[in-house]
C-alpha cells in the first residue's frame, strides 16, 4: 500500500490519494485464523478493537438497511482530511534525543538480555525490525499532531508504542506458555528504557 496500488489478479489500481486499510485477524478458538508466526508485518499500527458496548451498538440492522446508516453524517471533508495531513507532515518535529529513544526501544525488543532485560531474554523470538524505528516516529509525529503540539515528546511515543511493535515482536513458545504477550513486554521495554 506504501505505493499506493493494489493489484488484483493480472489488473493494477491506483489509489485516491485519501486511502485507508484495515486488515483484520478474528480469532475464532483463540488462535490466529492463519499461522504467522514468522510473518512479518509491514502496517503502521496494530490496534486492539474489543466488542462495542451494547448501548453503542446498532439495533441488529443488516447492511442494506437503510435505517441503521440514515442517522450517519459526514464529521469532516475529504479536502480536510488531506489538508490536515499536509499540515501534519510538517509539524511534529522530532529531536535527536527522541530518535535515540526510539532507537533505545527498537534495539531492546532484539535482544532484551544484552540491554538490561534479561528476564525477557526466552520470551522474545524475534524483535522489531528497522521499519519500526521509522513507523514509530512517524506514528509519535502523527499523535503529538493530533495533541495539538508541533513537537514529540517522550510521553507520546510512550503512548503510540504499543500500537507500533505490538505486531513487531514475536513471542516465544515459552512466552505463549506462560500467556505473556507482546504487549506485557513492550510494556516492560518501556518500564525499563531511560527516558530522555
């Protein structure tokens, strides 16, 4: 999607330059719907989306009916969705001390017991890749933006890690054993890394 095509079959299509993707895996016995275990993924984020509450969600209305998307309304235009991109890709700046955060996370998840983490050492099989460093700058830029800040602080790629190398690290048998997640040990990564 970086290159904003996708092709089905032997036909190729060009993106409009407003564009999102969701992938979703639903568990069914609570084991991923295909193995991937040595999959690598390339999205930005991964976000948890539990089950509505009951009062959010619609009375039991199909797709076609008409009743369920009358009350739905426009909260923004496209054109303002893209001009708050552009605005946003120039805001959030970024320091040096940051981006050594950010490498400091990134370089952890790889190998835990050489940095401090050695408890984590047989629970992480492989960690976050180089695209994580950037996606999480990114990410930290996109949420300091939408704080209304132009600068990242620590507390912002705090907040967006998860999201970002949630899906980056893979646990180990040993971790699924003892029903540790990637979260518990992102979560301790940050717990743990010096914050500048």
């Amino acid at each position: 999607m970086q290159r904003r095509q996708v092709t089905i079959g032997d036909v190729t299509y060009k993106m409009d330059d407003l564009f999102l993707v969701l992938a979703t895996r639903n568990p069914i016995t609570g084991k991923a719907p295909t193995p991937c275990r040595k999959r690598r993924w390339t999205l930005l984020l991964k976000v948890l989306v539990d089950y509505p509450q009951p009062r959010r969600r619609a009375s039991d209305c199909g797709p076609d009916d008409r009743r369920c998307s009358a009350g739905i309304r426009p909260v923004v235009s496209p054109q303002r969705i893209l001009q708050a991109r552009e605005a946003g890709g120039q805001a959030g700046l970024c320091g040096p001390k940051i981006k050594d955060y950010v490498l400091d996370l990134v370089r952890v998840t790889r190998r835990p017991g050489k940095n401090g983490l050695s408890i984590l050492q047989n629970l992480v099989s492989f960690g976050a890749s180089p695209r994580a460093s950037i996606n999480l700058v990114l990410a930290a830029r996109a949420y300091a933006f939408l704080q209304g800040r132009g600068f990242v602080t620590p507390d912002d790629v705090k907040q967006i890690a998860p999201d970002v190398l949630r899906h980056r690290i893979i646990t180990s048998y040993e971790a699924e054993a003892e029903n540790i997640t990637s979260d518990h040990i992102v979560q301790r990564i940050l717990d743990h890394t010096d914050v500048p």
